[in-house]
C-alpha cells in the first residue's frame, strides 16, 4: 500500500479521518459511492470540501493511487468528483487509479477551486502597466 506522505491525516481539530495507517490484513475496503442527501452535518459537508481540496492540491487532475487514503471518506466524492482512472476499475486495490474531475469539482464544491489557478484557464484582461493611483 501507497502512503501518500504529505497528505493531511485529517481535518484539524476533528475526527474525520482522511488516511489510513497500515493496510489491512483482510485487504482493502471496496470503494463504492454514497448519496450524498442534503440535510447532511454542516461538519461532513466540511470534511468533504476539505477531503477534496488536499486531493486537488497534492494531486491536480493527474490519476493518483488509491493508497493509504480512507475508503470511507473517498466513498462521499466516487463517482462525482473522483472517478476511476484506469479501466477495468478494481474497487477493492489499494493499487487502483483514481483522478479528480476539477469541473464536477467546481460544480459542487466552488469555493474549493477559488485558489486553484487552471493550466490554459483565460488570462486577466486588466493592464498591468496602469501606473500609480492619482
């Protein structure tokens, strides 16, 4: 099993958990996407864009090993925001590719992406050269 160093654990100053210790003797947790209803804690809804964020920030939208990241909190954005990265998809490796889809992303989590800067995004129309305010 992949440890993903640099990863946060969790989110600070909870319980949600976003990576796992060791591997487990009776093999990973399969991953499967959970509903994800609208009357959820406003703290799993934080732990979400937090999850996610540190996905999109250690990894971008390049295909990332599953690892040592917590098949339970993974489980919350498969299938929306983080879909398979290889085919035929192996639920239950620890070895499986998975990658980050920035426009569901961005649909559903925006204020997770205000900091994120997009590779061929459209250039800032404003002059640089203004010069100083009168």
């Amino acid at each position: 099993m992949l440890k993903h160093r640099g990863f946060p654990g969790r989110l600070a100053g909870t319980d949600h958990q976003f990576t796992i210790r060791r591997a487990s003797k009776d093999g990973a947790t399969p991953l499967k996407a959970r509903e994800r209803y609208a009357d959820r804690r406003p703290a799993d809804r934080r732990a979400d864009a937090a999850f996610l964020e540190a996905l999109i920030g250690h990894f971008g939208d390049a295909p990332f090993e599953r690892g040592n990241l917590d098949a339970g909190r993974l489980n919350w954005l498969l299938g929306r925001e983080v879909v398979p990265a290889m085919d035929p998809f192996d639920p239950a490796s620890y070895d499986a590719l998975l990658r980050v889809d920035i426009a569901a992303a961005r649909r559903s989590f925006p204020d997770v992406l205000d900091g994120f800067e997009e590779i061929g995004a459209p250039e800032d129309d404003r002059d640089e050269d203004i010069g100083p305010a009168r």
